[in-house]
C-alpha cells in the first residue's frame, strides 16, 4: 500500500469493444463469480455489463476480470453478495483505449446515503435508517486544445448521443479506477495571458471500482 501521488497518472477512454459474450450466472459473492463458457477472455481486461436479467445491480456496471477459468470469471472488487439473482446479460469488453493526455487532475466524488425519516407517535427521539446512495461522480480538469484529440472526440460523441463511455484511471503504482458513465459537455476556459482550461463530470453507474495492480 502506498500514497496516491500526482504525477505519472494515465487517464483513458474505452475507443473501441470487442464482441459481447453471453454470461449464464453471477454468484453471490465477494467477489461475484461469472459463467460464460468457452468465454476466451483474458486476466484484467476490462468491460461493462448489460442487458442484465434480474440482478439490475449489475447493468452498466464496469468490471475487471481476475482469476479466469475457462468457463467462469471473477468481477475484481465487486461484492455481489447483498445483489439480487441473476437470470442472465452480456459482457462487452474493451478492445482499445485511448489515451486523455490533456487531462491535469481528477476526483472522484462520493458521500453518504440519504436519512430516511421512521420515527412514529410514540418515539420521543427521531429514528432514521440509510436510503438511497447517492450517484457517484468523477470529476476531470484538462489543458484546452484547439483541436480535441481522439478521448476528446470519444467523449463529445457520447455526449451527443446520450451515450455512456468506459473509463481507465492507471495510478503510477499501476494500480487503477474504472468506472462506467454519462460524461458531459467538455468545457472550455480561455483568459488573456494564460493556458486554456476546461473540466467535464461524469455521472457513474454503478460503482468505481478502485483495485490494485
């Protein structure tokens, strides 16, 4: 275990998938456990859930496989264990990325539930119990450039169709964040005498996942 540092940190936007395998099963587990037979997919490759049966928990969720045997995956720091059943979905893995190199920090936002008021009559101090977590959010600042470079594009295209992007965040360390989310509109800011600046959100569904190297 070591501190996150800010310097050698690679940001990157899922460019290109491959072609989407058929998962029978999800255990549930800490970690949960796919089955996909015959599923030919490799240790860390990263990719998304959809079209996911029952255990909607799972859909859009970006995972991380680890421990791969020929039938069966681990979905790296995900517990499943508290998930409802699943009957069935597809993984879609990333084939390509490309790099956000223009990118000067990021954050990754978080906090808690919402309180849900129980107290009755004959309470004389106010019950509450844990709601809804909220969304999670990731936040990145980058160097404006004249012309977008191709995350850049990625993500303006995904605004535009309302569609999701797969992010890797790979520390120095080598360990990494992925997530799965809406970004927005990159903005842009642009004073005299300075470096132009802009920022984007992107609003995760699911959880980012933070795992080691």
């Amino acid at each position: 275990m070591s501190n996150v540092k800010g310097r050698g940190v690679r940001v990157e936007i899922a460019a290109t998938y491959g072609t989407p395998i058929t998962v029978t099963a999800v255990t549930l587990a800490s970690p949960g456990v796919a089955t996909s037979a015959a599923h030919g997919q490799s240790n860390d490759t990263v990719g998304y859930f959809s079209s996911v049966g029952c255990m909607v928990q799972l859909e859009d969720q970006a995972i991380r496989i680890k421990n791969k045997a020929t039938d069966t995956f681990e979905l790296q720091g995900l517990n499943t264990t508290n998930y409802t059943a699943f009957t069935s979905g597809t993984f879609t893995p990333v084939a390509t990325w490309a790099t956000l190199s223009e990118s000067t920090s990021y954050s990754l936002g978080g906090g808690a539930s919402e309180k849900l008021d129980v107290t009755t009559l004959i309470d004389i101090v106010r019950k509450e119990e844990q709601g809804y977590l909220p969304v999670q959010s990731v936040t990145t600042n980058v160097i404006a450039q004249d012309t977008p470079s191709a995350a850049q594009l990625l993500l303006e295209s995904a605004v535009q169709t309302q569609g999701k992007v797969t992010v890797r965040i790979t520390l120095a360390n080598g360990a990494v964040r992925i997530f799965r989310g809406e970004p927005s509109t990159p903005g842009e800011d642009v004073q005299l005498g300075a470096v132009g600046t802009g920022s984007l959100d992107f609003a995760v569904k699911g959880f980012i996942l933070k795992l080691a190297a």
